[in-house]
C-alpha cells in the first residue's frame, strides 16, 4: 500500500478511525474505504504492523464535506446527449 504511511511517521495526537468504522462513517463498504486509503484519496492512512488500516478522523469528515459538496452542486440541465440522438433517429 504504497500511499500508507509507515507507523512510526505518523501523529501521536491525531484520532485515527478503524477502516470499518470509516466505512461506517461515509456509508461505503469497507473495501471501498481500505482502497481509498491505499490510492491516497485520505491523507495519512496507515497499515499497522498487525495490518490494521486507520484513518485519521479529519480526513473522514474531509471526505464527508466534499461529498455534501458534491451532492448539493446541480447537475446539467437539459436531455442527456444520448436522449437527444436518441430522440432524432
């Protein structure tokens, strides 16, 4: 997992999350989760040496931000471009 950062590295007062419980948290499954962490999508995940993966709690509530922000932006108006060629056959 070449995005994790080694245990040694990280912050002593950071609140780290279980990948189950930020999967939880965002309403993803956990392979969903353990592979946002691998690709870096959440700064600061790391691989225990037992092989936990964990989650610093600001980048869940990161991730959850960005996806209100996301939700709330409008999508395009209009026919989708399929519907349109669609529609003129």
């Amino acid at each position: 997992m070449a995005a994790l950062i080694d245990e040694r590295d990280r912050s002593r007062d950071t609140h780290y999350l279980t990948s189950t419980q930020a999967a939880e948290a965002l309403g993803v499954s956990r392979s969903t989760e353990k592979k946002w962490a691998r690709l870096g999508y959440e700064h600061d995940a790391y691989r225990t040496d037992g092989g936990q993966v964990l989650i610093p709690r600001r980048e869940v509530d990161r991730v959850t931000r960005l996806e209100g922000h996301m939700a709330e932006t409008p999508g395009p108006t209009g026919p989708a471009p399929e519907a349109e060629g669609a529609a003129s056959r």
